[in-house]
C-alpha cells in the first residue's frame, strides 16, 4: 500500500488544459501546469468532483474489474443502495440481486443490511452526554477526508462507527468463512460502489487498521454486463432484500431518517459541505444533534461511478422507497433490531489522524517565512481569482510563489504590467543617447 493512494488519477492525453478542475476541487488539489493539470496527492480527498466537471473527460477513477473475481475461491457482491436507483422502479431489488450472481458472484449480501445495524448503533451513541456537538456522520469518506485535510480540529466530532459497507462485508466474510468452509482470506468482497473515494477508503482504511474489503468495483463498470443477466420474472424469488429503511441510505436525509435524529441538518454536495463545516468551527452549529454530510449532490445516488441522471435516479428511488413501505409491512419485513458489538468492528477501530494541507514547513521559521512571502505576494496580485495562472485562486497562487512552484509572472495581469513597464522603459532607452551625440538643440 502506498502511503498516498488515490483513485482520482489524470489521463494525460486527454487533458486540454482548461480551469474548470481547479475552479470545483474543494481542497484546492489541482493545478495546471504546461498545459496539463497536476493532482497534489496530499490535498486530493477523492471526491470525484474533477471527474464530473472535466468536459475532456480527462479525470477517471481507478477501480477493480470482474476479471479480479478469479483470484479468490468464493466470491461476495456487497452492492451499494444507489445501485438500484439506475433501474427503473419496474425492476425488483430481487431481480437486481440475482442478476449480480448471474454475471459471476456466488454470493450476494445487501450494504443495506450493514446501514440498518449502524442505524441502530448511531441512535445509541447520539444519546450520550459525553460527545462533541454536533456529531458528524463518517458514512461518507470524502467528508470524512475533507475534514482530516482542511477542519482536523472536527475530527472529534466524526461518529466512532465504521461506515455501512465495512460493517456489511465484517458479517458476511464471517458467515461464509463458517458456511464455506473456507480460509477467510480465499473469500473475495466486493463492494458495487457508486463512489471513487471509497476505493480509496479500502486501500487506506479510516478508523480501522485494515478494511474488511477486498475490492471496489464502480457501479457504472458492471452495469452493462448486470443489465444483460437480469432474471426474468418469477426467477429471483430465492433472493431476499434488506427493508426500505437500510435502502434509504442511498439518498440525501435516508441515513438522518434511520437513526431518528431529532435535530439534525441534512447537508449534500461538497462545497455546501465545506461550508457547513466552516460553520461548525466557528461554533455557529453547537445547538444541531447530528450533521449528515454527503459529497455527492442528492447523496450517493449522485456518485461519480453512477450511470443514471441524479435528479431521475432520485424520482426513481422515492418511488421504489414508497413502495417498499408498504410491501415491508405486508410481508413483515423489518429492519435488524439488535447488534453485536463485534459486527461493529469496535476493537479494531483506531483514531482518525488529521492531514492538515496548510502547513507550509516543517521548520516553524522557514513557515513563517514563507507565511510573509504570500501576504506581501497576495497584496499585489488582482484578487480576481480568474485561474489563468493554472492555481483557482489568487491566495492559492501566492502560497505556489512562497512554495517555490510557480512565479509573480504566471499571472497574466502581472505578465502585463512587466511587458508594459518594459515597453516604457525600452522606448526611454530608444530616446537614450550616449553623451558625446547628446547635443543641445540649435537655437
């Protein structure tokens, strides 16, 4: 594992050079240089938003393929909630699932299972007196990412429960292991993820030494090969589903209404969560139980790795939501109502470690040094923050200067005052003559 693994990566090629990447990235991640953007790998927190944005498409998400389902004698499909909202309501969940063991899983096992327990387990820990206000859901790793790099000192607010998935793939390596008869390490989990900061999650875990996943496949990788082996209808009823209440995790507010917070703020999208943030440091929120931070807009169903328009998939979701309502309380399914404090993972959890971005050095003095060269940098550039110099800000550009990696010249505005100043000064040097010519004109 490498210290700094991101799924994010740039297809060189492909790169245009424009600013629209560094314009969205809410960490200030990337810069364009030679024509090409650069990802700072300890700033990137995986949140896909480049890969959205990118009209070259030049921005792509790293994940694992159903080709890697060969190295392991018993293979587990974990698909996210999201997954269902790529399909119409028409088709059952039941159908989905069976679909996934079509095109090569031997064993499929709902993340909606593993909502459901840590549904219960945040509705325990929210009753305690002892926890920072407000607590912050550590569902979503971006988030969870964007405060380690830019709001550490949140950190302490974050939720001490793993996230769904991890909790989902800890029960059923468990449960195989046993049923199987197999070595744990020759069974292969698979999360169906609509999410690239969840490969990234598994390659290096928050909160846990290592993840219980084996693999990420992105949603929008299998979905052509899960349409093609849907079941028709009346061959899925051996595939049981978890209840609306687990499914509703796929959507902004699903996860708040499971674990019944009281007072509680549901904020999507991240940049309206890099606000949201800022508004906890600064003490504006303490009176709010539980914050719901999700990176994506309308929460996971708006994922990167989705094939499905946000605002259909969402409409889509509702619908199936509704509906599963009502057939959970006619055929009497209901949402787990207990846990074990094993499912959760509990002793293997470990502190969440701050990477603060804006340490400029090591060496304290060198720091403040540097801190001087960007306010006296930062009062002479524009304050237009246009991005032309290839940094999104003007702030973001002095801090480059002070760092060594870019110049006063590579903003344009700048670049246009020293060829102005130097036109001015090669036209006082064209009327320049040496003394022995420079005679007084006659009268």
């Amino acid at each position: 594992m490498s210290e700094c693994f991101h799924s994010v990566r740039l297809i060189a090629n492909r790169c245009q050079g424009c600013v629209n990447c560094i314009k969205r990235c809410p960490t200030e991640a990337i810069r364009i240089r030679s024509g090409k953007a650069r990802i700072i790998e300890a700033r990137c927190i995986d949140c896909g938003e480049c890969i959205r944005c990118c009209p070259s498409h030049a921005k792509t998400a790293v994940t694992d393929s159903l080709a890697d389902l060969e190295h392991f004698r018993y293979n587990i499909a974990l698909p996210a909630p999201s997954l269902y909202a790529q399909f119409p309501v028409e088709y059952p969940i039941e159908s989905i699932l069976c679909g996934i063991l079509n095109i090569g899983f031997d064993e499929v096992f709902e993340v909606a299972h593993g909502a459901e327990i840590v549904s219960l387990a945040i509705r325990d820990y929210l009753q305690r007196s002892d926890i920072p206000r407000p607590a912050i859901s550590s569902a979503c790793p971006a988030v969870v990412r964007l405060i380690q790099v830019k709001y550490p000192e949140l950190i302490s607010h974050l939720v001490p429960i793993d996230a769904p998935v991890e909790v989902a793939a800890r029960i059923v390596r468990a449960e195989a292991a046993q049923k199987q008869k197999l070595d744990p390490e020759e069974i292969g989990i698979w999360f169906i993820s609509p999410c690239a900061a969840k490969m990234t999650a598994v390659q290096q875990p928050l909160g846990s030494e290592k993840s219980n996943i084996t693999g990420v496949i992105g949603i929008s990788k299998l979905y052509s090969a899960l349409l093609k082996a849907l079941p028709k209808e009346g061959q899925h009823s051996h595939c049981k589903r978890a209840s609306w209440i687990g499914v509703g995790w796929a959507m902004a507010g699903g996860e708040t209404t499971a674990v019944e917070a009281s007072n509680a703020l549901v904020v999507h999208e991240i940049h309206n969560v890099n606000e949201m943030l800022e508004q906890v440091v600064m003490g504006k929120l303490a009176g709010i139980q539980y914050i719901e931070g999700l990176a994506c807009s309308g929460g996971c169903i708006g994922g990167p790795l989705t094939v499905e328009n946000r605002f259909v998939a969402e409409y889509c979701m509702q619908k199936r939501a509704k509906r599963m309502a009502e057939e959970d309380k006619i055929s009497g399914i209901l949402p787990h109502q207990a846990y074990l404090e094993s499912q959760l993972g509990v002793d293997e959890r470990r502190a969440i470690e701050p990477r603060p971005i804006l340490r400029l050095d090591e060496d304290i003095f060198k720091a403040m040094y540097k801190v001087e060269i960007m306010e006296k940098t930062l009062e002479t550039l524009p304050g237009l923050d246009c991005g032309s110099c290839g940094s999104p800000s003007c702030k973001a550009l002095a801090e480059d200067i002070a760092q060594g990696s870019a110049t006063e010249a590579d903003c344009v505005f700048k670049l246009r005052e020293h060829v102005r100043d130097l036109a001015k000064e090669m036209v006082n040097l064209a009327e320049k003559l040496p003394p022995p010519l420079d005679k007084e004109p006659k009268e």
